[in-house]
C-alpha cells in the first residue's frame, strides 16, 4: 500500500528543470523558423550553430525593419501621381495679369523730361518734383532720385492713375466670342504699378475688411466669386458661365485672345528700361500677382502665342492627421492671414515681405496691403525698401534674423529684435499654370488694311501686339500627397520583413502568449504544476 503510493506520487523537478523542459516543448510546437533545434537534444555545438545563425538573421531583421521606420518618420507624406486625368473644365481659366512697361501718358508727364532736368542739374517745380516723386517708386531707381519725402499720402494712387497710359486693350475675344474689353479686363495696384488683370476674384473675396482700398482697383462689380474655391472647385449645379471664368474646351480656337495697343508717344525708355511691351503673369485667381517677379513678355509688334499646362496637387484626407511640418503644406483654416482671407503661399510671402518692411522701415510700399494705421513709404525709404526685402530673403535662406536696423520711423507689431519666420508653405491642394510660349513677327498693318474698309487708324503712330492663350490639352494629370505608409502598409511592411527573416505571424505571436497564459495555467488546473506532467 504504501510502496503503491510513493509510485503515484508526483515528483516535483526543480525550477530551471521545469523552465529547460517548457522552453522545449514550446520549440517543439512553434511555427518560429529555426525554434525547434534549440529544443532538440543535441550537441552544443549544433545548438551554437543555430544560435548563432538566428542572432545574425533578427539582427538583419531589426536593421531592417529601423530602415522601414526611420524612412517613415523623415517623410511620412509623399507626392506621386494621381490614377486618373482631370478635365479642364474642373479647373478655371488662369487669371491673366498685363502691366503695360510704359507707366504714364507722355501728354500728361514725361518721364524722360524729368530724367534730362534731374541730370542737368535743373530745378525742378514743386508739383513736377511731387509727381517725380511718386514715379519714382514705380520706375526702376536711376540714381537721381534725391528726394527725401519718408511718406506719402493716399493722393499717391489717384495721381498714378491720372496720369497712366490709355487703356491698352484694343480687341478681345474669349472662347470663339469678342468681348468689350472693359468687361474683361479691370486695373489692380501691383509692383509694376497699374496692371489690368483677367479673371480674378473681387478684392472682398481676397482682403479682409481691414485693409484699405483706393479707387476701384480690383472692383469686379456684382460678379459673384462664390462659383468656386480651390479645394471644391465648380459645384455641381454650376452652369457653364461661371464665375471665375473656365475653359471649356482645349486649343487655339477656345482661347483669350488679347490686341494690346500702345501709342508710339508713350513709349519711355528711362522708366523700366530698353525693353518695351508688356509683361505677363498667369496666376491662381486668390492670388496677388507679383509681375516683377514672375511673367513673359509680349514685346511690341509681334504675335505671342501661351499653350497653358495647368499643375495641380490634390492632398489625401488622411495626411490631415499629420504635423503640418510633416506634410509640408497646410489644409484650409489651418493658418489664418492678417490681410488675406485665402490663404496661399505667395499671399503670404506678400503679406511677411509687408510686415517686415513695416517692421524695417516703419512703412510700407505702395503695393502691399495695409490698415488705416500704416504709413506709406515715400521715394526717400526706397533704399530701405530695397534692404527690407533682401535681408529677408537672406534671413529666410538661412533661417536666422540679421539685427534690425535701427528705425528712425514709426515700428511695427514686433518687438526686442525679433521677427517670427514667414512659414509659408503651400496649401494642400494647390494650382499653378506653367506656359510654353512662341512668338513671331506680327505684320499687323496688312492685318488691319484687309480687314477694314476705312483705315482711320494711324499705323505710324502706334504699336500693335497679339496675345492668344489657350490651354494645350483638354484633360491633365493631377498629383497627390499622400501617406507614406497608412496603418495596414506599416503593418505589412512590418509583418512582412518577421515573415521574411523568422517566418514570424500574428499566429506566433498567439503561440507565445498561449504558452505565458492560458497553458501555464491549464497545466495547473491538470497536473497541479504549471510546467505540466513530470518528464
């Protein structure tokens, strides 16, 4: 009887016996590549081998798998091409910015005049030495500029606009239909002075109600802008007269054609230089041209011909969840302008380059948008205005602050030495036109003769140029900003690079928990042990 018992009673091994034993017995049962000779009774030497065989492969895997990771926190957000075309009609027409390089009407002030009497010495009267004054903000500087007016006052924009050149538009046609050119085209204050643009939207649509209007630039009347935003485009009950105004269809017969006319009289060689015409800027329309920086030229006499490539970016949803410093870009409302209500990232290197020459100079130029309570700058803070806007560039390159020039002026919103960085990124659905131009001879005097039967028009007397612009295909590729890797790409990029090197699965992961919990305690419940039965 009690040799019978001491058969039956359970021989408790000791601990590391128990672990040795269960480690085996799981090698046995994974599906973990290799596992299984480690819980084989073999040599020490096939059981190193292994070891080490398996060492060098996870340590391949972790290398791996840190590659995966750190490529994703570097660049979690990535451009590639969209699946599908998108038609032209989704998108507007650009709108067209023309700043003729002639400034004023030569009847009313002749700039040249000026230049000779300055260059001569002469005195000057006290009203030319004030219009002098204003043009010399809007003329590249000669160097015999000694005027040393800081301000200016408002009665600046109503004298250039007295005594700009005549309206340069003499025939317009858009999409197959003439137009009056005055319906299509209205003047706008930019760095080259007075423009007329194209298909932009109405300065309420664009500025805040702070920032201080003159006349009616950039007045679109009861043209309604609310047909269209960037992000949404044309809703779907939009007819085909919308608003901003769109293609249609592709090619030279659905095109802006423009006869630009310029009076020989007016041409002035000492304002901008040499080079007579006009200059061309296509833009988004939210977005305040800058034609100094950015256009093509028409010159004088010849026929330009712009075939637009539209270039848009479309940006997933789902990259929204990122830092906007990861994606590079920003969605609608997620930064907010002073003076603009859209936000773009050349509107916003507008309105930085405005508050740094504020900040600079304690004005700003005649161009930039501002409050009630901003100077304007006069031709004796030109050379501020210059240094303004290249120590800025230089700053932003280098992303630091030269130390600011000690203002004699009224300052700006920034204080103890520091000016915030301008942070303009791009939105992150964005649109831009690229154009590839031609151009050739216009013999528009035997245009004229055949197709009048009173010539009335003095052909020695003025210069005639024709633009035509049209898009160059009838659909385009869009591209698109999206993650990187979402989570079920993480997922198998992760999964992928266990499977490959250990042949790990979510299965071997059950294994594993199975073994630490559920068969720990099963074994208890049956044996009385957690090891399982005596081996």
């Amino acid at each position: 009887m009690d040799d019978d018992a001491k058969e039956c009673q359970y021989e408790d091994p000791t601990f590391f016996k128990s672990v040795r034993n269960y480690f085996r017995e799981y090698c046995q049962c994974t599906s973990i590549h290799g596992f299984r000779y480690f819980g084989e009774k073999r040599s020490y030497i096939e059981r190193a081998w292994w070891f080490i065989v398996f060492s060098l492969v996870l340590a391949g895997c972790v290398i791996a798998i840190r590659e995966v990771y750190e490529k994703w926190i570097r660049s979690p957000v990535i451009v590639s091409f969209a699946t599908k075309e998108t038609p032209i009609y989704s998108i507007p027409f650009p709108a067209v910015t023309i700043c003729p390089e002639s400034k004023t009407s030569q009847a009313l002030y002749n700039h040249t005049a000026m230049f000779r009497k300055k260059l001569m010495m002469e005195e000057l009267t006290k009203e030319e030495q004030r219009i002098s004054d204003y043009m010399g903000l809007i003329c590249t500087n000669d160097g015999y500029e000694d005027s040393d007016v800081y301000y200016f006052s408002d009665d600046f924009y109503n004298t250039i606009d007295e005594f700009k050149c005549t309206f340069p538009f003499f025939y317009c046609a858009y999409m197959r239909k003439v137009v009056d050119c005055s319906e299509l085209f209205i003047p706008v204050i930019t760095d080259e002075g007075i423009c007329y643009t194209f298909n932009m939207l109405d300065r309420t649509e664009i500025y805040r109600d702070r920032v201080v209007q003159h006349s009616d630039f950039l007045s679109m009347g009861n043209t309604s802008a609310n047909e269209w935003n960037l992000d949404d485009g044309y809703g779907p009950d939009i007819g085909l007269d919308a608003y901003p105004r769109r293609a249609l269809l592709a090619g030279a017969d659905n095109s802006l054609t423009i006869f630009l006319l310029s009076n020989r009289s007016d041409l002035d060689y000492t304002c901008k230089g040499a080079l007579q015409g006009f200059r061309v800027t296509l833009h988004t329309p939210m977005r305040i041209p800058r034609p100094s920086q950015q256009y093509f030229r028409v010159p004088l006499n010849q026929e330009v011909l712009a075939a637009i490539r539209p270039d848009m970016i479309l940006t997933s949803t789902s990259v929204k969840m990122y830092n906007p410093k990861k994606r590079e870009c920003y969605f609608p409302q997620e930064k907010t302008l002073k003076y603009f209500k859209i936000y773009t990232s050349m509107n916003c290197k507008l309105e930085c380059l405005t508050n740094y020459t504020l900040y600079y100079c304690g004005c700003v130029n005649y161009f930039m948008p501002r409050d009630n309570d901003t100077y304007l700058c006069g031709i004796g803070a030109a050379e501020c205005m210059k240094e303004a806007a290249e120590t800025l560039q230089i700053r932003d390159l280098h992303r630091e602050i030269d130390k600011p020039r000690v203002n004699k002026t009224k300052g700006g919103d920034f204080e103890d030495g520091y000016f915030p960085d301008c942070d303009c990124m791009p939105i992150c659905t964005d649109l831009t036109y690229h154009a590839e131009i031609t151009q050739s001879d216009w013999p528009w005097q035997e245009f004229i003769k055949a197709r009048t039967v009173n010539d009335t028009m003095a052909e020695d007397e003025v210069n005639l140029s024709r633009l035509t612009l049209y898009f160059k295909s009838s659909r385009f590729i869009t591209s698109q900003r999206h993650e990187l890797y979402g989570p079920t790409d993480f997922l198998a990029n992760f999964g992928g690079l266990l499977g490959l090197f250990t042949g790990f699965s979510i299965l071997s992961l059950m294994e594993a928990i199975y073994f630490l919990t559920v068969r720990i305690c099963c074994n208890t419940r049956l044996y009385g042990y957690w090891a399982g039965p005596a081996k």
